[in-house]
C-alpha cells in the first residue's frame, strides 16, 4: 500500500485506522455501505448534526404537522422554492465518486442511502436503496400520483413570483432557514389528478420509512460481510437499525464520522475524519493493491 505521507492531513491522523479498513475493504467480497448527511456537506448540503449527535438547526418539519395543517404545507413550500434554487445545483463530491470507484472494483456490493439528494446515482452508482426517499419527486398525499420536482418548482414560481427573488440558507432536507416570514399568502397547487395535497417524495421526520426500502436494506444488510458507515450520526433509528442488524449477526461495522455516533461501543472500526478525504484515499489504496 501507498505511503500515507501523501493524503490529506486530516485523514493523515488515523493512519492505524485507515490501514485497517482497507484490509477489510481489500478481503470483503460483500460490502454494504449505509450513508448520511456527511456524505453531502462537501457538496454543499449541510447536515442535521454537530459533533455530539446534537441538532444544529431546528429539527425539521414532522409529517403529522405537514399532513394536517394547509398552513405548513404553505411554510413548507414557501421555503423549498427557495432552497430548491441552490439545491438542484449541487453536484456529487469526492465521497460519492469514492464509492462508485469502490463499487466498481467490486468491493462495495449495495449502498443504502439515508440522503435524498440523488448524488450517489449521479456520481454513477448502482445498487442504490433510497431509504428515505428523493427530494427530486413529489407525490400526491391522497392518489400516490409521482412527479417531478422541477415541474412543481416551476408553478410555484409562476404562482409565487415574488418569492423567487429571496435567499436564504440552504437546509439539508431541500428546503431553506427563511424565518418570521409571512406564508399565508402563499400559493401552493394540489394534484392535477385528484386534487390532493403534494409533499415530496421523502420521508418526514415522524413518518415511516415504506416496508419495501425497509426490507431491501435488511437483506443487504443480511448478505453482507462488512457494513461501513458513512457521515452518519446514528442517531436516529431509522439508520441505527442496520448496524444493530448487522451486530446481531456478528458482522463487522465501520464508520467514518466526524462527531460521535450512537454506535460508537459497538464499531470494530472507527474513523473520526471527513468522509471526502477516507473514502478517496480507501478508493485509491484498494485499486492499487
């Protein structure tokens, strides 16, 4: 393997660490790759979580109050207009052309998302399970009727002009921190089917996850031989389940993390450093070995 000398400084401190985990990646021949915000921030997105697992921002909208209320339908899409003007404008970073990398040396088998963003598919991965949805699509509460966010973009902004001039921070879930605004004015359309309320095609905090993506991540999970995690904090169940599943069936789990992770007694690996900088420098070392 390549002298480390030459990495990134900031992945440069975990040498032992580093050097371990290639190993892993080198002898797996069914490695399972679950993600979250970290995977992201060098893209622009910014992530739910300091170091300590703790909330940077207020926690997002909950689906019962998006599902039952017209007025947070009217605050949530006042402020995705906005934030989807700098979102769909994000690229994938060093992390998701890493693990295509990866993917296509035939170490990493499946990738189970918890980010809605889509970059892992524009950065040329396959095998990919959406566990929380695509910010790309919006569907109908009421039919189930998809569609594109870029056409629902579209008519917000024909019925709300003066909204579109606004900026304001990008939030991770697609929409923007535009506070002490007046949303009743807002005009939101419904479903040209059916008439229903449209939401994206995500999963709100407070909503479950649909059985089908639940199942798929539990069957990688289940074949795998090696779980990584990849910028998440764990601490939400929905993704914290994996590593439990894969605990249970004595199967080796590393993460590459920034802060603390709800799963930190429980990692045979743990690497405290961007996910940017790692997984290059894992996508490198295993494709010269």
């Amino acid at each position: 393997m390549h002298e480390f000398a030459n990495a990134t400084s900031e992945a440069a401190e975990h040498t032992a660490a580093l050097q371990q985990l290639a190993s892993r990646l080198k002898e797996s021949r069914r490695c399972v790759v679950l993600t979250g915000a970290g995977v992201s921030t060098e893209s622009g997105i910014p992530d739910y979580r300091d170091h300590n697992g703790a909330w940077k921002r207020t926690p997002p909208m909950q689906y019962q109050e998006f599902i039952g209320s017209h007025a947070a339908r009217q605050r949530y899409w006042a402020r995705a207009l906005i934030g989807w003007q700098q979102f769909r404008d994000v690229a994938p970073n060093r992390a998701h052309y890493a693990l295509t990398q990866l993917q296509h040396t035939g170490v990493v088998h499946e990738i189970i998302t918890q980010n809605v963003d889509g970059l892992h598919q524009r950065a040329g991965s396959t095998a990919v399970i959406d566990l929380h949805g695509r910010i790309d699509l919006v569907e109908c509460l009421q039919c189930k009727r998809t569609s594109s966010r870029a056409a629902m973009q579209l008519e917000l902004a024909t019925r709300n002009p003066e909204w579109t001039a606004l900026r304001a921070e990008i939030a991770p879930d697609g929409d923007a921190l535009l506070e002490h605004a007046d949303f009743a004015s807002f005009d939101i359309p419904h479903c040209e089917q059916c008439g229903g309320a449209l939401k994206p095609a995500v999963v709100f905090f407070g909503e479950s996850v649909p059985k089908r993506c639940v199942d798929d991540a539990y069957r990688a999970v289940q074949s795998a031989d090696l779980l990584l995690v990849a910028g998440s904090s764990l601490m939400v169940m929905s993704g914290y389940r994996f590593v439990r599943e894969a605990c249970a069936l004595n199967i080796p789990v590393a993460a590459i993390n920034l802060g603390r992770t709800r799963a930190d007694d429980e990692l045979d690996i743990k690497i405290q450093a961007g996910c940017g900088d790692v997984l290059q420098w894992l996508a490198v070392a295993i494709s010269r070995q």
